[in-house]
C-alpha cells in the first residue's frame, strides 16, 4: 500500500504540462490586467495555483474506489448546493452562479464536474453488460439532468453542457447500439427547436450573434468581433507581451478571464498559439493514456471523463474566441484568471493521478 | 506516451474478472474499450486541428485585414473646432465673443435606444424631442455623433462623465466647444443675428453644401451674412483611444484656423442709446453716416435673446414664431410702412427740381381741398402756405397741390433716385424693396392706368408709397448732404466708399428743402421735441395712417390696434450733417411726440460723445447699463 502513496509515481509528465500551461497564463493575466483594477489577478492567480496542487495531492491520495463508494453523499450534497445557489446564491451580472461561504465566492457548478465524473464512471464500470441498455440511458440521463437542470436555471448554459459532454462520451465508451444512437441523435435534434423558447434572451441573442456576428457588431456581435481583431492583430509572431492594443486599450471584453486566449493569440502570435494548444494536446493525451493503463474500468471511466471534459471546455471556449463556436462564458482550463475552475481541474488532475498510482493495484 | 492502442482489441470478447474493493464490485478488464479510445484520440486530433485552422486563417490568412481593423479600432481623429470670428464695434470693443461649453453627443455607433429614456431624465430633456433628433440623425451616417444638450450645467457634466463607461451609457461623449456669447442680450439682435445647427433644408443649399449635420452656422442677421469670414477651419488630432474613447497619447495635431474678425460701423454706445430708447416699443430706429452710408445703430423692437436660441426647444421657438408681433422681423429693413409725411421733403425736392414748384408761390390752407371730386383732409388751417412753411407746419393741402402739379412719375423718380422703394443692398439677408408707385408700376402689376386722384394720396406720404427706415434714412441723409447717396453697410470698409447715387440738385434748391426741416424743429414746428441746445437738429414728422377714418370710426377696437404709425427722420447738424436718424414707432401716432424724442437723445448721445472723444477715458452710462455680463477677454 504505501507504494501507492509514493510522490515518485506520479504523473510528473502531465504535472510538468500543466505547471507549463498555468505559468503562461499568470503571464497574460499579468499582461492583460496591469494598470486596472484587476491588476492582482495574476498573484492571486499563483496562489490558487498553489492550492490547487495541494487539492489535486489530496483528491490523489484517497484511493478512488473509496471516492466511488462516497458517490452518493457526493451527489445528493452537490444537488442541494446547487439548489441554495439557484435561490439563494450571490448574483453577479445577473446570474446566480456563486455561494458565498466565509467571505470567499465558490461556483459549485465547477466542483460538480467532479461529481459527475465520478457518478457516470461508477454506473458505468458497474454495468453488467457490455453495452449500454435503454434503461440505463434513462436513468443517466435523469442523475445527469438533474445538475444539468439546475445549473442551467443561475442560468449558466455553458457549464451545464460539461456535464453532457461527460455523460457522452462515457456512454460511447461503454457502448451503445446503433439504433439507440439514432434515437438519441433524434431526440437531441428534435428538442433543439422546442427548447428555443425556453432559452433565456441573452442566451438566444448569442447564437443568432454565433450565426452573424455582424448583425448587431457594437451589441452582442462585440466580443466575437473584437476577439477575431485581437487574434487576427497577433499575426505570426504576435505584439508582443503588454503591447497587444486590443488588449491593453480593452477592445477584447474580459481579457483575463474568458477570452484569455484571445489576448494570449493577440500578444504571442501564431507561434505561441501552436505552442499553448501543443501543450493542451500532450495534457489530454497523456490523460488518455492514464486511461488506457488504468487497472480497471472505473479508473478508464474517471480518467476519459477528465478527458472529455477537458476537450470539450478547449473546444467551446478557444472555439469561442476565433468564432467557431458560440460564446457560452466557460473558461479556459488552467489559464484563465479564477479560483474555481483551477481547483476543479487539479482535482481532476488529482483523480487522474490517483488511477495512475494505483494502475499495478491488481 | 502511447497514442496508438497496443490492442486494438473490439468489446464482446467479453469477460468477468470481478475485482472487489471496499465491498463494492468492479470489473477489471480497463481494456475492453481500447478501440474506442482510439476513436477518441482521433477525435482529439480532430478538434485542435480545427481550432489550429481558425487561428491560420485569423492570424496568418487574414492578418492584414485585422490589424486595419485594430488600428481602425484605436486610432480616432478628433476635430479640433475652430472658434468663429468675434464681432467688434467700429471702436474695437468686442459685442458677440465665444465662450467654452460643453455638449453632450450620442455616439449613433454605440447607441441603445432603450438608453434614451433613462439620459432625457438625467439631463432633463425632452423625451419625445430627443427620440425625433436621434431618428433624424439615424438618416444620415453612422458615425456622425449627435448633439443632444449644449451648455451642460455641473450636475450634467457630473452624470455624463460618471456614466459614459461601457457597462452603463457607452454612447455619451462630451465635447469642449467654443459657443457664441452676445454679452449684451438683445441690444442689437436684428443686426448681430444668431447662431444654430445647420438644418437639413440648409444642407441642401450651395451656400451650407460644406457643412455636415451638428455644425453650427450662422442663422440669422450678419452671423449669417458674413458666415463663411466668420467661420474658421477646424483642426484635427490623430489620438489613441481606448474602449471608453478615453485618450491615451496624441499621434498628430493639426491646428484650427480661428474665423475671421469683423470690425462694425456700428457705434455700441450709440447702438445702447436707441435701444433703450425704444424699450417697451414696437418700431425701427435707423442711424446711418450720410458721409460713408455707415450704419451707426440699427434697433428693432420687439427684439429676442440671441444667447437663448442655441438652447431653446420647439415648444419655445412656436411662440416666437407665432407672436402676432413677429419679433424676428427686423423692422428697420423688413417693416415696409407708408412714410407719411416724412415723404414731403422728397415731393419738394422733385417739385423744385423739375421746375414744376417754386419757393415762393403759396397755397390757401382751409382744412380740406377737394380734388377729382372728393374731399382731401388737412390736420388744420394753415392759410397762406409757401414750400418753407409747408415743410414746417407739415401742410398737406400745400402737398395736395404740389403732388398734382409735379405728377406720380416726376415723384417716383426723384424718390427712386434718393434709395426708396428699393433695396438698398445693405449687408444683411432677407432686405424688403418696399413700394415706390408709378403710372408704369400701375400698369405693369394691376393692368390699370393711374388715377389723378392717388398722386395726392402718395404726395403726402400715404397710398400706395411704402418704405423701410433704412431707406428713409438713406433718402434724406443723401438729401440732407446736398444729394449724394452712399451704400449703407454695416461692416467697416478698408478704403472711403464711392457714392452710388448722385442727384446733382441745385444746391439752393437743396437748401430750401433743408431749411424748412431745420424749421421743423427749431421754429416752432412738428418735430420741436427733437430740439437740442446748440446742435442744428433738422428733421420731418410723420403720421402714417393705417386705416380709413370711415373704418376707424365704425371699429374702435381695431382702430387702436391699427393706429397711425409716428415717423421722425432728422439730421445734424443743418450744414454739412453728420448723422441721420430715421424712427418708426408702430401706433405711436404722432411722431412729433413719440419718433421725436427718440431722435433727440441720438442725436445728443452722438454729439456728446463727439465733444467727450478728445477726454481721456470716456465712459457712457447707457452703454454700461446695457452690460449684464461681464465680456471674457480672450
């Protein structure tokens, strides 16, 4: 046992990535923010970095089978908390996405991720059969709706489609008949048009803007306009640290935050991007192969569902910054500035770490 | 790190290794989904390709394009206003100046119209006013700000600059501009004129083609006549900007050029002096120097506030718009009146000229003459009358007869020559021609022959014969100075102007007619009130009636309302004069009483300040009186 304990087996490849990923980002918070009110965004930034190491070395050493066997707890707390924030959460531009416990603000859509993920693989690994029957795709899709549901409603679209992108992929991973496929295809496509109405204005407005940006460029095409100029100005080789305009003269809407890649493409160019999302593919790959050496399928599950995860907010949200995608306001892992996200990545990364510890277990 | 599988092993080949921990069941066999975790490292693949794509054709594709539009982004140009050209006195004191103010525009690029609301009652506007300005301005380019409040107080330039972020009203912006102050308020109004937004109908005009909408030009008066001297060039400044349009560092700066200054013939302490004369009045007072056609003073009543037009709104443009009184007329070159008696110098001078008079024949004054069968009225009985006593009692019977004997065409010849019933040409817009009737006029406009009968009418000022002061005041200051008549103008000339008329009169024929005003003042006459020790006043009452004594009688209402019109026109001194000065004062019935005295304290402001001229600080009451506001200097 205390093998598994030993700070030797860890993944020091995938640390080393990470800690990469995370320093270029203090930088372009640095850059982004210096000389406005943010400016000690990118310290708080390292000590939120600092913390989430010691999460992700906690998450790792609990062996994860006995996090699965908590599953439950986990899942019904996560679903009250998130009910309080839905009533009863701090509001911050007109969403409620925060609850505010000893003068700090935590977003617990972020650490119910880890809920999910832990949720979908322990169903998952506990099939009996090797495919997934219909009625496992029901009763998944209630457990996962029902965060999904709620988290929607602070309203927070983004965010609540993480947890479909987890509930996904482990369900193609289990396997699925063709037919079944097809029907959630359909499904998902017909519920499409109906759920329009249910959509909340400013949440409609940005898919129209996705469709034409131009429409409406100073109201809601703004961001999206604003961000391609950023990216666009950054050329080859980029500005240069502090010296992208669109950046430092505010052009870019939240350039610490959301639309730090957009920043980072403005001032690095080119260069630095294919750099950044070379690093992002070694991170997820290397999360992949964690999964194909894992011991068991539950380890698999957890470490595809980071996977997944990963992917899907690297997708949305570098998607969102060059305009292939709709803005949704989902971060970008371990580079934009924020406390919550960066915790629920490194505990991620701790799951990831603890199947790895523990991968010669049986 | 292993990106290929190591077996690609498909589910189904099936197994239960049931591994146990914590009491819980596991299957162990991790390596059922291999093959789909290559689907999903295919897909990873995938995605970044596709996002790596986005960033090629952003940044290396389309570079170009996007620094343009980055550049375009934080690089604005600023127009520097040029101040407009201040306007002096002929003495070199300054009447119309510009002051610092602040507007307060809409951006149209960033402008929500839910926004509107919330600023009209901020800045304390007028909701509907400010959505039909904002829809106006919609028409034209999008980049054309919109002015919607001028003269910011503090409280205003407090809540633009404290809301202008972009999470609030991005669309404010504030601009320093130099506005118009007229110091004086409305001393002078008719003549100064005012300044406004150039308006749509304008633009469509050669003369505004140069202005683009918010522009100011002049409107009104010589702010409009002299538009373009007054109107400088404005400068431009490159300058980085940032999201909220804040300035952060000065590229390139163009200076403007300030409009030129215009210098006045207009003496302001004169100008003082008539104004307050004609207070609580409605009339004309007209100054001019026969020597040069200055125009000394020039007063309409009643007059407006040019200060306030920048800043009024509709509500309050209708009433001076609709005010029966028509205070934006200025009645010293838009008012046409019949002259009245103050017309019979101009008969004699044609009489005596043509020959057909002479000033010793008299006429038998028994109140009433009857010619072509109907009786014609004199205002009393003044028995024998030659030409100098009919000047001096102003004898309409006297005029009857002269008038019929010299005939309309001698009159309106000798008329016409001396300026009236025709533009004079001065430098203001909008000029009336008045009427100076004749047997072609008849015939040209009424397809009718002149009756005998109407030459008495307009021999004594009345019928059809209708003229401005200022071409009363040209007619007889040109007479006065034994015939010769000089353009009026109102802006100083660089070099002594020509005459544009010349009678060539027999001075002693001049003189006579000269003569008989001088009496008119200083014997006893009509004008004896325009009388000033020891300066040779000489002048010509006049009463112009407006209605028929037959409808005055039957109507008493609107014979108050239409009652005469009491003209004075005189000159100083007798020989070689210096300034004439014609006044009308609308129902004032007898200018002897009221045109008269208006005149007199002119004159006397004009004479004393010659006199006071050699002293070495003169000051003048009437002109301090007039100074509500200090005159910032710049």
């Amino acid at each position: 046992m205390p093998r598994y304990r030993s700070i030797r087996d860890l993944d020091w490849s995938l640390l080393a990535v990470t800690l990469v990923i995370c320093a270029l980002g203090v930088l372009q918070i640095y850059s982004a923010t210096h000389g406005t009110k943010f400016e000690d965004a990118w310290w708080k930034q390292i000590v939120w970095i600092g913390l989430g190491l010691g999460l992700m070395w906690l998450v790792a050493s609990i062996d994860y089978h006995t996090l699965l066997g908590q599953v439950g707890f986990f899942y019904v707390s996560t679903i009250i908390a998130l009910g309080i924030t839905v009533f009863a959460g701090t509001k911050i531009f007109g969403s409620r996405r925060w609850i505010s416990f000893g003068g700090m603000n935590f977003q617990i859509s972020e650490f119910a991720k880890l809920v999910v993920i832990l949720m979908v693989a322990r169903y998952l690994s506990e099939l009996k059969r090797d495919e997934v029957g219909i009625g496992d795709l029901l009763k998944l899709g209630v457990l996962v709706g029902i965060p999904t549901f709620l988290v929607m409603l602070q309203p927070d679209l983004g965010t609540s489609l993480t947890y479909v992108a987890i509930l996904g992929a482990g369900i193609l991973l289990a396997g699925l008949r063709w037919h079944h496929l097809a029907a959630i295809a359909l499904v998902a496509g017909l519920s499409l048009p109906l759920a329009w109405p249910f959509l909340n204005d400013y949440q409609k407005a940005r898919l129209e803007t996705f469709v034409n940006p131009d429409a409406d460029p100073k109201g809601r095409g703004y961001q999206v306009i604003q961000s391609r100029i950023a990216v666009g100005h950054g050329g080859v080789w980029g500005t240069g640290a502090t010296r992208g305009t669109q950046t430092q003269l505010r052009f870019l809407p939240v350039a610490h935050t959301d639309f730090i890649f957009s920043a980072f493409a403005e001032e690095q160019g080119f260069v630095g991007v294919v750099v950044v999302l070379g690093m992002y593919f070694l991170l997820i790959m290397q999360i992949v192969h964690n999964a194909q050496t894992a011991p068991d399928r539950s380890g698999m599950y957890l470490c595809m569902g980071v996977a997944a995860l990963l992917l899907f907010h690297l997708l949305v949200n570098v998607g969102m910054v060059v305009g292939s995608m709709p803005v949704t306001g989902i971060p970008l892992p371990l580079m934009s500035s924020g406390g919550s996200n960066l915790f629920s990545v490194f505990m991620m990364l701790g799951l990831v770490n603890n199947v790895r510890l523990r991968r010669f277990a049986s | 790190m292993a990106i290929e599988p190591e077996h690609p092993k498909e589910e189904g080949s099936s197994s239960s290794h049931l591994g146990s921990h914590s009491g819980l069941t596991f299957r162990d066999d991790a390596r059922f989904a291999l093959g789909r975790i290559t689907v999903f490292q295919y897909a990873i693949v995938a995605v970044f390709l596709f996002l790596l794509s986005g960033f090629w054709y952003l940044q290396v594709y389309n570079h170009e394009t996007n620094s343009e539009l980055a550049e375009r982004n934080r690089i604005k140009t600023v127009p520097v206003p040029a101040p407009r050209g201040k306007i002096l006195d002929r003495n070199g004191s300054i009447i119309v100046n510009n002051h610092s103010s602040y507007t307060v525009l809409l951006s149209q690029e960033t402008l929500k119209l839910e926004h509107l609301a919330p600023i009209a009652m901020a800045l304390n506007l007028d909701l509907p006013e400010l959505e039909a300005t904002v829809a106006k301005f919609a028409k034209g380019p999008k980049y054309v700000p919109i002015p919607i409040k001028t003269e910011l107080s503090a409280a205003d330039l407090a809540f633009v600059e404290s809301h202008r972020d972009p999470n609030t009203f991005p669309e404010l912006e504030i601009l320093e501009a130099q506005k118009r102050l007229y110091p004086r308020d409305n001393v002078a109004a008719h003549v100064l004129g005012y300044v406004g937004q150039v308006s749509e109908a304008e633009l469509n005009t050669a003369e505004f083609a140069k202005y683009s909408q918010g522009d100011m030009v002049g409107k009104f008066g010589l702010e409009r006549q002299y538009n373009d001297l007054l109107t400088g060039i404005d400068g431009q400044r490159r300058v980085v900007v940032d999201v909220s349009q804040r300035e952060r560092e000065v590229l390139e700066s163009q200076e403007a050029i300030p409009g030129k200054n215009l210098q006045l013939t207009i003496d302001m302490d004169l100008q003082a002096v008539a104004d307050l004369a004609m207070d609580g009045r409605r009339g004309a007072v007209v100054a001019l120097d026969p020597r040069t056609g200055e125009v000394l003073a020039m007063v309409s009543r009643p007059a407006f506030d040019p200060n306030v037009f920048a800043r009024l709104r509709q509500a309050d443009w209708n009433a001076v718009i609709n005010d029966p009184y028509k205070p934006m007329l200025n009645r010293a070159i838009q008012g046409t009146y019949a002259p009245g008696s103050t017309f019979k110098p101009i008969v004699a001078i044609a009489g005596l000229e043509s020959g057909m008079l002479s000033d010793t024949e008299t006429v038998n004054c028994t109140g009433v003459a009857n010619w072509y069968g109907r009786p014609f009225h004199c205002h009393s009985t003044h028995g024998a009358t030659d030409l100098h006593r009919g000047i001096v009692q102003s004898c309409d019977v006297y005029f009857y007869k002269a008038g019929d004997k010299i005939g309309i065409d001698t009159i309106a010849q000798y008329a016409q020559i001396s300026g009236l019933g025709e533009k004079t040409g001065i430098d203001l817009p909008g000029e009336a021609d008045g009427l100076m009737p004749s047997t072609k006029w008849k015939l040209r406009t009424q397809r009718e022959r002149w009756y005998p009968g109407e030459t008495i009418s307009v021999s004594i000022g009345q019928g059809a014969v209708e003229v401005t002061p200022l071409q009363l005041a040209l007619s007889i200051g040109g007479l006065s100075i034994g015939g010769k008549w000089f353009q009026p103008h109102l802006v100083k000339l660089a070099a002594a102007p020509e005459p544009k008329h010349m009678g060539n009169w027999n001075p002693l024929n001049v003189a006579s007619v000269v003569n008989g005003m001088y009496g008119v003042v200083n014997e006893g006459g009509t004008g004896s009130a325009a009388a000033i020790a020891g300066v040779t006043v000489s002048g010509k009452t006049g009463s112009a009636q407006r209605i028929s004594n037959d409808l005055a009688k039957s109507n008493a209402a609107l014979a108050k309302e239409l009652a005469d019109n009491g003209w004075f026109v005189g000159f100083a001194p007798r020989d070689n004069p210096e300034i004439v000065v014609a006044v009308i004062v609308e129902a004032g019935i007898h200018g002897g009483q009221n045109a008269a005295p208006i005149t007199r304290d002119i004159l006397e402001a004009y004479f004393e300040k010659k006199t006071k001229a050699s002293l070495p600080n003169p000051t003048n009451l009437a002109a301090l009186l007039h100074l509500k506001r200090p005159t910032p200097d710049q």
